[in-house]
C-alpha cells in the first residue's frame, strides 16, 4: 500500500517506509510515572487503541512498559512511539537502549527527536543508526518546522516517517501540514484538544450539538478529516473511552470549514509559535 493509505479495517495509516501506524494513541504528556500512567495506559489497551505515545522527556516510559506486560495484549499488536531528549546532545542510540530497557521491549515501532534543539540535522545520523540496529522500527522528528524538515531530509539518507506537532482548529498549521504531505511525512497531532482549553470553544460546542457529539470526538474528528493521526491524552476511563469513538460519524463540509475558520496560526509552516529552546 502506498504512503498516506488506510488500512481496509480504518484504523491505521502507511507510512512511508512501509510501516503501518495506527489512527488512533494515547498521549501521556506530563502524566508521572507510577500507578496514574499505568492505569491510563491499561485503560487505553482494553478499550483497543494500539497506539501509546510516550518520551525519554516524560520520565514513565517504565509505567508504559508495565502496563503492557500486565495487559496481556501481545506486544506485536501495540504500536510504541518513545522519543529522543536532545537536550544535552546525548547518542540517541545510547538512550534508545535505556528506553527499551525502561519499557521492557526488544524494538519501538517508532523513535522521534522530540524537538530541533541545537539544529535540525545533527542527531538524525543517530537516529538513521538506531534504525539499521533494530533498535526503533520506523523513525521520526517531533516540533520541526516545513524548513526543519527539509533540513534533515536533505541531510540524511532516508527521511523522516513521522512530524508530530501540534496541531488542532485553533492550530491549523496548513503550510506545514502541506509540507509534510508533499514529503510524504505522515503529521501525528499533539495536543489535538488543546491540552483542554479548546473543548470550550463555541464553533466547537454548536458543531457538537448539531452532530450529536462531545467537543472532544469533533475537535479529534477533524483532525482525521485532515488525514492526521492523533494521540489525545486522558487519565480518565471515560474520557479515554469517548476519546475512541471517532471512527462512527463525519462532519460535514460545512462544519470543516467553521473549524478551520478558528486558526490562529495563520496557516503557519512553523511546528510552534514559540519555541522553548535555543
Ligand atoms: P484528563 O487527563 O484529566 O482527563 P490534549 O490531548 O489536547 O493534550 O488534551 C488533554 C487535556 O484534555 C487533559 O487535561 C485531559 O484531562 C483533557 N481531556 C481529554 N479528553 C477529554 C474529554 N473527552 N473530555 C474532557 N476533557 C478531556
């Protein structure tokens, strides 16, 4: 199947390299290691995503690997993106070794850089040789811009599969989704609900009423609509669970447009309106 493609069950995409990712994660930004993410995590396997998205940077990676091993869900079936602190310029093949340890598995379906610090291109040879060791499976960048981007796809030997950004209605970075579509990048949205504060949003709430939905499943609805993928984050059971129910309705043109009418990045190329590194 080629890039971009869905697969005939509707839940998981082809990258580029082959590999296929599913729709749909959990996201567990600043959830701490320990019972709280273990139980999310858990959560999350039982009511069928395949997809859990953690960090070096998190600091719970080990939760994760607990909770996969307590699940019973054989580790084939889940999909485990981990991605690279750059902040010290450390080897990412040195520290892909200490998150498979910390997550108790033998590969990660997907390995990023979590952000350009100190440049775009220095630490994707790293990455590249993670790859060839076997250690991530397919591999990525997280917060580059389209200019980022370009950067390490003409710098390295095979491009990045994967740009995870930030990305929502209030956030509808169109020249950079643009962009990564053209490089044949698949775009995983973070913070697709805008860590929260968007589910109060007016269009948001009308559209929700109108379509018999939460906030939530519209806001992560379009998303899909835009051929993302997506890993909204929630420690709670029902959210997790309401958070999975996207794949059983479509919003209309009319109300893409309403939603894409709430950008306020003015359809940037930029991964982030402020960058918190140098
Ligand atoms: P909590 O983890 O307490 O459930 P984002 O994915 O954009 O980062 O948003 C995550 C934030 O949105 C978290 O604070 C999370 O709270 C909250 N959240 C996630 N799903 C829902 C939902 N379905 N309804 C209300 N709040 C939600």
């Amino acid at each position: 199947m080629t890039f971009g493609a869905v697969t005939a069950d509707g839940r998981a995409r082809v990258l580029a390299d082959g590999h296929q990712m599913p729709i749909l994660g959990l996201g567990i930004w600043q959830v701490p290691d320990g019972a709280e993410c273990v139980n999310a995590v858990r959560w999350a396997l039982d009511l069928g995503y395949r997809h859990i998205d953690t960090a070096q940077a998190y600091g719970n990676e080990e939760s994760v690997g607990q909770a996969l091993r307590d699940s019973g869900v054989p580790r084939q079936e889940v999909f485990v993106t981990t991605k690279f602190y750059p902040g010290r310029r450390k080897d990412p093949v040195a520290e892909a070794e200490k998150s498979l340890r910390r997550l108790g598995v033998d590969q990660v379906d997907l390995y990023l850089i979590h952000w350009p610090a100190g440049g775009p291109t220095w630490a994707w040879p790293g990455m590249e040789r993670a790859r060839e060791l076997g250690l991530a499976r397919s591999i990525g960048v997280s917060n580059f811009s389209a200019g980022e981007l370009e950067d390490v796809i003409a710098a390295g030997t095979i491009p990045p599969a994967v740009n995870q950004v930030q990305f929502s209605p209030r956030e509808y970075r169109r020249a950079l989704l643009e962009a990564c579509q053209q490089q044949k990048v698949a775009v995983v949205a973070y913070s697709p609900l805008g860590t929260g504060r968007h589910l109060a949003d007016k269009t948001v709430d009308r559209i929700a009423r109108r379509t018999g939905r939460t906030p939530a499943q519209v806001l992560l609805r379009w998303c899909l609509q835009h051929d993302l993928l997506v890993i909204p984050k929630s420690t709670h059971r029902e959210r997790i669970a309401e958070n999975a129910q996207i794949f059983d309705f479509a919003l209309s043109g009319e109300d893409m447009a309403e939603l894409d009418a709430l950008d306020r990045t003015n359809g940037t190329d930029r991964a982030l309106e402020r960058k918190w590194w140098r």
